[in-house]
C-alpha cells in the first residue's frame, strides 16, 4: 500500500507541474514543433520532444537486443555447463557490475569507448556509445533474474527429462525455458525499465545534440539526460515542459507494464 500510495505521489507531481506547460504549449506542439529550443514563455520556444523520445527508444532497443542473450546464455552457462568454481566466481562478477554506479560506466564510456568509435565514424559520442554503455549496464539485472528463474525449475523436471534420454540442449529447450519463463520476462522487464530511465551515464557518452538519429554513429539526446542538462535554469514554460518530459518517460514505463501484464495474461491463458 505504502509503495502504491508513493507512486501515486509522484504521478500527481509529475501531472500538477505539467499543466502550465500543457496549457500554455498545448499537446500537440510537443510532437509537431520544428525542433526543441525552448524558452520561458510558450510563443518564444519550441518544443519537440519526438527526438529525444526517438533517441530513447532507440538506445533502449539496441542495448536490451544486445544484453538480454548474452545475460541468458550466462545463466545457462553457469548452471548447465560451468564447473561450480567458475559458476561462484560468474555470480561474484555480476553482483559488482551492478553495484558500480553508473557514473562510472559514463566515464569509462567517455574515456574509453567513445575514442575508439571515433576512429570508426566520427565524432563518437553516438547513439551506438550510449547503447553499448547501457547493454553493460542493463547486463547484471537480466543475468541476475535468468540465474534465479533457471535455479528455480523443479529438479524433478530435469530428472524427468533425463529419464526421457533428451540431450542437454533438447531439456533447455524444451523443459527449462518453458518453466522459466516467467523469471525470464520478467528480467525483461526490469532491464527495459533501467534502460528507458538511466540518465548519467547516456549524458556522459551519447552526444547531448537534440535530434532523431538515422544512424548508430549519430550524436543524441535522452529524455532523461533532458531534463539532466536544463533543469537547474529552466524558468516558466521551460521548466515546465520539462516536467512533461518527465510525464513521457512515466508514460513509457506505464505502457512497458501494460504490455507485460498482457504478455503474461495471454501465457496464462493459453
């Protein structure tokens, strides 16, 4: 009740602070504006949020594409084929990827990866930098997750697949993956969600440069490296439309739940 109650809090927040900016701006001029240069007052700025929203979605797709089989493939790793000293050490090296605060992903990121792209395809930081920076990030929660939802299948399913003379990728396959797929969703899940919202990070390597990416060597912006960069001068209209800003990424996690909570009604149905 008392995590439902904050949500709520925040929700309201979010909404009470957007309405100067809805009702001044307006909706619609947030996707069909020219561009973002905002300003304090509505009718000397603009005001398009689909770049960073493009940009976003984009950074998320590629880093969760990129971590979310690695991460499986190393959980089935550790508890299928790995003898159990490399399968402790595997578990020790995950739990400290996802303790480094993400700060110091950004500046490795930033001192590191971005050069090295930049001898590729300038000038580097890019929407790939950010994506690789972010499937690194993301990578500890959905092995984490596949580890305990693999730890979870019922011995007797392996034994019974055993029984049955099934190879050892047949019983993956066939047993494991179908009674662990609840687990595995929802690491999905919670891998999307850190991606869509991380912020220091995608500030640090992606390029800050407001606009729809067309290519993995293009600089971008966030919605939340957005709201990072112009919220300490943000006046008026501005500062208000940055709360918007906040509204679309709560709106991004709403739909994730939403088509999660359908994913998983439709399994259980079926």
């Amino acid at each position: 009740m008392l995590s439902g109650i904050i949500v709520l809090f925040l929700t309201a927040f979010l909404v009470i602070e957007s309405i100067p900016a809805l009702r001044n701006i307006g909706v619609s001029r947030f996707f069909t504006d020219p561009s973002w240069h905002p300003a304090p007052h509505a009718a000397e700025g603009t005001f398009n949020l689909v770049p960073m929203l493009t940009g976003t979605l984009a950074c998320m797709f590629v880093a969760v594409s990129i971590a979310t089989p690695l991460g499986i493939l190393a959980a089935v790793f550790c508890h299928f084929y790995a003898p159990p000293w490399a399968a402790r050490s595997y578990r020790r090296l995950i739990e400290l990827l996802a303790g480094i605060p993400s700060v110091v992903y950004g500046f490795w990121g930033l001192v590191t990866l971005v050069p090295l792209i930049a001898k590729l395809k300038p000038p580097g930081p890019s929407l790939l930098a950010g994506s690789l920076v972010l499937a690194i990030m993301v990578l500890p929660t959905i092995a984490l997750m596949a580890d305990a939802a693999l730890a979870n299948v019922p011995a007797k399913y392996l034994q019974g697949a055993a029984a049955l003379g099934l190879s050892r990728w047949s019983t993956l396959w066939g047993v494991v993956f179908p009674a662990a797929k609840s687990g595995l969703f929802t690491g999905v899940i919670l891998e999307t969600g850190r991606a869509i919202g991380e912020t220091m990070a995608m500030l640090m390597v992606c390029g800050n440069i407001v606009q729809t990416p067309t290519s993995l060597f293009q600089p971008m912006r966030t919605l939340t490296s957005n709201i990072a960069l112009e919220m300490s001068y943000a006046l008026g209209d501005h500062r208000s439309a940055l709360f918007v800003t906040g509204l679309a990424l709560m709106a991004l996690i709403v739909a994730l739940i939403a088509v999660a909570d359908l994913i998983q009604s439709e399994h259980v149905h079926d």
